[in-house]
C-alpha cells in the first residue's frame, strides 16, 4: 500500500488497465503497480464520481491524489471549458494519467508533479480521494496547503472512509475554519464538502 505514496515506486511496472463507466462517460484507463488502486477503480473514487455535483464550466480545477487519472478525466469530460490540474507525488501517476488523458482525447488536462505545479493557480474546485494512510499529521498538511487556494467561492469534495477517520476529519475541517459538511454516504464511504477558508484564516492558520 505504501508504494504509491513513493515520489519513485520501486514496484517493478506491469501495465495493466481498468474500465471506469458512469452514466454519462466509459473510459479505458491504462494502469501499473505503484500506483494506487490499479487493478479496479477504488469504491471511494466511484461513490466521489457517483455523487459529486458537476464542475465549474471554466477556471482551474483540480484532482488531488491524481492516480492515474480516473478523477480527473470525469472532470474534463464534464467541464471541457475548465483545465483539470491532475497532482500526485507519484511521478508514475502523474505519466499515466497524462496518457490516458492524451488516449481520451481530453486535451485540457494538465498531469504535474505536486511540486511542479504553478503557485499562482487557484481552483474553483477540488476533487480527491485522499492518500488518508499518509497519516494524521502529513494529511492535514497537505489539505491546508491545497484547500488554502480555493478560490473564494470555491468548493473541495472528498471522499473518506468511514472506519478511517471521515468524522474526525470533518471536525478538524471546521475547527480550522474551512465550512464543511457531508454531501453523502454510501456503503463504507462519506463524501465530505468543504467550502473556502473566508479571507484572512488562512494566515492566521500558519
């Protein structure tokens, strides 16, 4: 499980791939070991796709966690005036979802490294199923770096289990500032949204 926290997963690769199919799209995703969840699409990712309203019709938007790249092709498929930022700390994620982007046709998603990805962009949206086995500390730290550039009227949705902490999680959301409620549960999962920071909270934070 932890290889595709890894920025180089020392999993040897074997390609494989996955189908994704909503009601409104059917996508053939290419896959590889070291990466997360790459033998089916994962049940949160589908229960977040499932109950998500749709994506902003232009601006940023942004996959937290990209993977190889399930979320963000239903958001560039959904909102094909947007650009979808696909970010992963994974450099084998960020390659396969840029190609299965590229095989789809779908020509406004940009797949970068976390660390590569322009300081000046803000999202109207986000949508992760987030990497929560990176533990407490290192999973609060990178939601307040990436909540924190939410556009004013922005919204994050994210989908997390509820035996690994979706409560907890929501609690320390609020404490911290970010309005946040539950959008949805279903079966194992909660789909959580949160709402910008209003101004002024964030410096506060750091």
């Amino acid at each position: 499980m932890a290889h595709y926290f890894e920025e180089s997963p020392q999993a040897a690769s074997r390609p494989g791939s996955v189908t994704l199919v909503l009601p409104d799209l059917h996508l053939r995703l290419e896959t590889d070991r070291g990466v997360f969840s790459p033998e089916r699409v994962d049940a949160g990712t589908r229960v977040l796709l499932e109950t998500v309203p749709p994506p902003p019709a232009e601006g940023d938007l942004l996959d937290l966690g990209c993977g190889y790249g399930p979320i963000a092709l239903t958001m560039a498929s959904r909102a094909p005036g947007a650009t979808v930022w696909a970010v992963d700390v994974n450099r084998r994620s960020v390659e396969l979802c840029e190609r299965n982007a590229k095989s789809a046709g779908l020509d406004k998603v940009r797949s970068v490294h976390a660390d590569e990805m322009p300081e000046d962009v803000r999202f109207r949206a986000i949508w992760s199923n987030p990497a929560i086995r990176i533990g407490k500390a290192a999973l609060h730290e990178m939601l307040t770096r990436w909540l924190d550039r939410l556009t004013p009227d922005g919204s994050a949705y994210l989908v997390v289990q509820k035996h690994l902490g979706s409560d907890s999680l929501q609690r320390w959301l609020g404490d911290r500032g970010w309005p946040t409620s539950r959008l949805a549960s279903r079966s194992a999962y909660r789909v959580l949204r949160v709402d910008a920071r209003p101004a002024g909270l964030e410096t506060q934070e750091r």
